[in-house]
C-alpha cells in the first residue's frame, strides 16, 4: 500500500470509462434490459456512490465494473483494459491484481482467523510467507485489528468484521474498491466507523472507490452521487451534501 502520487502536469486518465454499456437478460421468451446504452468516466481517485431504487441496475453495474459479470454489449475500461472483452481466466486474474470487494455480510471464511481471511487474496500471488505476513500485518493494522489476528470470525463483532473484510480489501493493494452495501448489516454507530475508515482510504492512500448504497448517511461521505433508475443514468452530481451530521 503506498501514499498517493504527487501532483503532475499531464492530464489525467479516465480510471474507469464505460460506453454504451448495456445488460440484457432472457428469461423464457422475456428480455429483461438491466441496463441499457449506459455511458460513465470515473477519474483516478474518485469516491462515486451509486444510488437507486431497488432494480434500478446499480448492483449490476458494480458487478460489470468489478469484473464479475460481463456486459451483453459496450465497453469497460478499467485502467485502460477493456475488460469486457477478457475470457473467465483472464478476468480472474485481472481481479485478483487491480479489484478489493467489501460487501454487505462481509463474505469472511468462518474456519479461517482474521489473519488467514486477509490473507487469501495473496495465496493467488507469487509473495513468499513472509511478505504476505508483512502485507497481512500492515493491513489490519490499518483498520486497528492488530489485536485480534487469530480470532475467528464469530469471535469478532459485526464492525470488526467488516473492518477485516476492508483488510482483505485493501492487502493487494488494488486499483479500485467497490463496496455493495458495505454498512447495511451495521448499527449506526459501527456503520459511521466503517465509513470514516473509507474515507481514510479515499483521503490518505488516493484509493478509488465505487460503492452502491441505499443510505444516505454513507452516500454523503461520497465526492459524487451518481442515481439510476431503471438501467439508466438519472443524476450525476458533485456531492456538497454534509459527511457529519
């Protein structure tokens, strides 16, 4: 994990630049359009929340942007790869070296610890022992979990695992974030922890981070709201919404 890049003169690159993105689904004689001719950019260190009603396509969307679903037509580029046209190996691997999922009910393996569970996305990497331990370890450190590296998850409170799931999130130190829901399942005073450690991610290491919500406490802590309603783009603004209330 590494600090931000210095200011530079160059112009800057489009992290993610989407056209004429669409999804289409067949169910029986149906075609059900999820999204559909959807144009989006996101610059390099940006913090987008996508926002909609419930089919809206947002989830998708993040789904077709992290690599884990592919488009029925457009284009993804994500770091300058089209990543829509990459085979099942090739998007793997691709993931595994430029995407950090959170999600909603963290996804933790329960029979692994703490330590193990932040660890595993670097079994897909060349790192020997000892530097995935020296990564493992720097990561929870950053979400203040030094203390619990070899509890297991049902020793841990639902805060405490969604901050190893961040760890997990950010070990490889990836490209882009995306985080669905990532407060859902979360009190509020736990969620707001949660977020104020994303923020931190987006301030202090320049992460980029797209994250679908339903809350709008959590899409306030955003620099850019972005709305969809029934696979289309409706709003796209710069959020002057207030990050504490």
């Amino acid at each position: 994990m590494h600090a931000p890049a210095p200011p530079s003169d160059e112009p800057v690159q489009a992290l993610i630049r989407i056209r004429q993105l669409s999804k289409v689904y067949h169910r029986g004689g149906q075609r059900i359009a999820v999204l559909e001719n959807l144009n989006l950019t996101v610059q390099p260190a940006e913090f987008v929340a996508l926002m909609g009603p419930s089919g809206s396509g947002k989830s998708t969307l993040l789904n077709l942007i992290a690599g884990i679903d592919q488009p029925t037509s457009g284009t993804i580029e994500v770091g300058g790869v089209d990543i829509a046209t990459l085979n099942e190996r090739e998007l793997a691997d691709w993931r595994a070296a430029n995407v950090g999922f959170i999600f909603q009910f963290y996804n933790l393996m329960p029979v692994l610890t703490a330590f193990e569970n932040v660890e595993l996305p670097l079994l897909l990497t060349g790192l020997s022992r000892r530097e995935r331990r020296a990564h493992v370890e720097a990561a929870l450190e950053m979400v203040k979990l030094s203390d619990r590296t070899d509890h297991f998850p049902n020793e841990l409170s639902g805060g405490q695992q969604q901050r190893v799931a961040i760890a997990r999130a950010l070990v490889t130190d990836p490209t882009l974030i995306v985080a669905d829901e990532p407060t859902g399942d979360l009190d509020r005073a736990t969620g707001e922890e949660v977020l104020r450690l994303m923020d931190e991610l987006h301030r202090d290491l320049g992460k980029t981070i797209v994250m679908v919500t339903h809350d709008p406490k959590a899409a306030a802590r955003a620099g850019r709201l972005i709305h969809l309603e029934k696979g289309e783009l409706v709003d796209d603004v710069g959020n002057d919404m207030p990050t504490h209330a």
